[in-house]
C-alpha cells in the first residue's frame, strides 16, 4: 500500500539543509509536494516589503532550482494560506502537512487555526523549529517571566545546548502523484515594476548556495577581527548574513557549527574574542524574537507605556521624513547610510544606529516612520529584529539606549570612518573632500569646497537641523514626557 503524500509547506526556511520538516517528510516516506503560498492578507499589516520582495523572488527561484536538482519542484501558489492548502490536500490526496515555525503575531494566530482545522479533518499536522537556537516560550528568568534585558537573557541561553544542524543527504525527493499546477516565480510579480534595484544584483547572490558561500568567505577572512571591524561601515568586516537568515536560506545552528569547526582548530571555543562577540550578534537576533513573541504589540506600540505621550515634533508635509529618506539632511554619516539603503537594500549596523538616532532624537519624528521605511526598503526587514532596533533607538524597549543617549552625527562620523571612505563611496559628490571636512563640509573654507566641488546648497544640502539646538530639544521632550 503506497504512503499518502506530505506537503512541505515552505515559508521563511527556503533551504534543504538542517529544515527539520522537510528531514521529518523524508524520514517519513511517501511523496513529498513541496508547496509556497504568498499570502499577503495572512501576513497582516506586516506583508513583505518591496525589498524584501525582490529577494523573495530570487530566492524561491534558487529553491526550485535546488529541488529540481533532487527530481523535485516549489509548487507556488498565492491567496489565502488556509484555502491553498485544502485545495492542494484534495488535488494530492496529502494526509500530512508538516512547516517551520514562525513567530509573528499575525502569523501565529493564523497557523494556530489553520492546524486546528486540519487535525479536526484527520490530519496529520506537525510544525517544527528551523529559525532559532531557542524558541520563545522555551526561555524564561528565574521568576518565569519574559527576559527584557539582553546580557542575562544572553548568558542563560549560552547554558542550554544547541542542536546540530540536520544534514540534507538525499539524492531524488520522491514525487507525489499528480503533481498539482504552480504559478511560474514571474506570475507573483515581486520583482519592481520600475527599475529601482539596478545595484542589487552585484550585492546579493539570494538562495541557499549564495548563504553558504557568504557564511565560509566570512568565517574564514573577517571571524576572528569582528570584534575590531564591526563598526567600520567602510570595511567588509561583518557577515551581511541577516536577509539569508530572516528567508532562512541559512539557520542560525549552521552558523553555530561554522563558527565551532574554526573552534577544532584552535581547540577554543569560542575560537576568538570576534567569534564571541559575533555570536552574541546571533543572540540579539534571537532575542528580538523572544520579546516579539511575549510582546505582540510592540510593532506598533513602544514597550514602554510612558513612551506613548512622548511629544514627537511636527514635520508638516513631511519634508524633514523625506530628507531623511533621500539621504539629503546634510549629515553626511547619516546621508550615506540612507543611500546605501537605497542602493542595495542593506545598511551597516553601526550607521543603521546613527540614522535612528538621527530620526527620533535630531529631527524627533516618531520612531514607527524610521521602522516603517526601513521595512519597505531593507532586503533583511525582519518584523522582530526591526522592531528592537527602532525602539532601542527610541529608548522605548527592552534593552534600549536612553533616550538621552543623542549620536553626533559628525563625531560618529569621525570615529568609525576617520578617512571618509564610506561616505565617499556613498555620497559621491562630497568625494573630493579632504578627511578633515568630509563630516562636517560647512565648516570647511570656501576654498576647499570650490577645490572639492562642493557647492553647500547646490549639489550638497546645508544641515537640515543644528545639532546643538536639536539635542537641546530632544532633552527637553525627554524632561517633558518626565513631568
């Protein structure tokens, strides 16, 4: 008697290496229909971004390749997740679904019904854990709450052990018979209808291979100095492995492991003080998840209350928001990370921290218009990693810098891109400026500037906001919010 089908159902684990439901359907028997389902309406507010999109399209187009390599295919499929799945469930006669976990809330509560109505029809349903080192209902403190601190929560999650990855060794995925009809990538229309992503091939290479091609190149030239070239936008010092872990082209136990091989060698783990502080990177993103899950609101509403009468400044017609989205405030630290945001959908951690900071302390514009640009534009725009990020910016979360905490954008400039080789690159009509004026060209000598080209009001924008008076405001809505 032939085993019943299982479908797969991919969703933010597009890979075939360490995909727990994808090893539970092999292990098994039977046909396997590997199935995607774009479900914009099921991802709530929080759908894909047309970043995030672009990526979403060469991906899947990576994983149908890699699965026609084994004698399979991606079935795609758009609408509502719950109809799409009965539908393909009576075209293969399925009796199994197996997935990955996810852990947005709109997401959650969509899976959570669309189980229940599956094993109330006789159905096997089985999900499984294929994006963390550890779930969010599995970590709790010593009171058996919700961690809202990073360092303990970090140092109670080295404790526990981390699986190893589960090896993909099979040759030929066995079909189901009939195989149902699939949308071709092209029909989902993620790719931009205006050529906006012009620079973004030469900067990604999506799919499961591009992500372990990135993770040896990085293990093996930048691991161990992390710790030293992390905050240097102008450097190739970190993994830019962020949008293959949200589209879970590469798990985070994967990254673990390559960082314990290079351990083997050494005898030490971690091998180096830059593996170390490279993991923790890992163990902030893990703990993004844990807050988003305990705290579903937090996308929308800062996690602390107090924050919700915070006197954000007016930006009538939104042209402050709009400096700033264009990389046009005249900060050019901040400019250059904006523009490289455009550019190639990914900005460096370090710049991605003064931008922020920019926004909600310079110009005190709402951190949810910074966290709501970021999603449309970031090739890696994770709902949980997003979300700590603004509001730890804000001062408003878990963790979060205070808000009296103000970057300078000139000295931050100085510090972690002393030569102006990032700004450089990215804001090309500063690029004749001298080191000494590059961060600050208002304060360089006319000469200068007619030597460099630079035409402060012209080809360059005058500051938008004097950081004196700025800082100056932003405390006194601190102070305001306080009383």
């Amino acid at each position: 008697m032939s085993v019943a089908p299982a479908i797969i159902w991919f969703r933010q684990d597009l890979r075939l290496q360490d995909n727990p439901a994808l090893h539970a359907a092999i292990a098994r028997g039977g046909g396997i229909v590997p199935l995607y389902i774009l479900d914009d309406a099921g991802e709530g507010r929080w759908r894909p971004g047309r970043a995030s999109r672009w990526w979403l399209h060469h991906a899947l187009t990576a994983l149908d390749a890699a699965l026609r390599d084994h004698g399979s295919r991606l079935i795609i499929a758009r609408g509502d997740s719950e109809t799409v799945l009965r539908e393909t469930v009576r075209l293969t006669g399925a009796k199994v679904i197996f997935w990955n976990r996810r852990y947005e809330p709109a997401v959650v509560s969509r899976d959570t019904a669309i189980k229940a109505e599956f094993v109330t029809a006789g159905l096997e349903v089985r999900s499984f854990n294929a994006a963390l080192l550890n779930e969010p209902h599995s970590i709790a403190n010593k009171q058996g709450r919700p961690f809202q601190v990073f360092t303990p929560y970090w140092r109670h999650c080295l404790t526990l052990p981390v699986a190893a990855p589960i090896k993909f060794t099979a040759s030929i995925l066995p079909a189901p018979e009939p195989w149902p009809a699939s949308l071709a990538v092209d029909e989902l229309n993620l790719r931009p209808r205006r050529p906006w992503d012009a620079a973004f091939p030469a900067a990604w290479q999506p799919g499961e291979a591009g992500a372990a091609k990135r993770l040896r190149t990085f293990a093996a030239r930048a691991l161990d100095d992390y710790d030293n070239t992390r905050d240097r936008p102008a450097l190739a010092g970190t993994s830019m492995l962020s949008p293959a872990l949200h589209f879970g082209e590469i798990s985070p136990r994967q990254v673990c492991a390559a960082v314990k091989v290079r351990s083997r060698d050494s005898g030490v783990f971690p091998p180096s003080n830059g593996a170390r502080v490279f993991l923790a990177e890992i163990g902030w993103r893990e703990f993004a998840h844990h807050l988003l899950w305990h705290f579903p609101r937090t996308p929308e509403a800062p996690l602390r209350d107090e924050f919700s009468r915070f006197p954000w400044a007016d930006d009538l017609g939104g042209e402050k928001l709009r400096a700033w989205q264009r990389g046009l405030t005249g900060y050019p630290i901040v400019d250059a990370g904006m523009r490289q945001l455009w550019q190639i959908g990914w900005m460096h951690n370090r710049v991605r921290m003064i931008v922020a900071s920019f926004l909600v302390k310079h110009l005190r514009l709402a951190w949810t218009h910074g966290a709501a640009w970021f999603w449309d534009t970031l090739v890696d725009a994770d709902l949980a990693s997003n979300t700590l990020g603004w509001q730890w910016s804000a001062g408003c979360g878990a963790d979060a810098a205070p808000y009296f905490r103000i970057f300078a954008p000139v000295l931050q400039g100085e510090k972690f891109d002393e030569n102006g080789d990032y700004v450089r690159r990215w804001v090309p009509e500063l690029a004749r400026l001298p080191a000494e004026h590059i961060h600050a060209p208002w304060t360089a000598p006319e000469t200068v500037l007619t030597k460099a080209g630079v035409q402060l009001g012209k080809n360059y924008p005058h500051p938008i906001v004097d950081h004196a008076a700025a800082r100056a405001a932003a405390l006194a809505a601190l102070k305001q919010l306080r009383a």
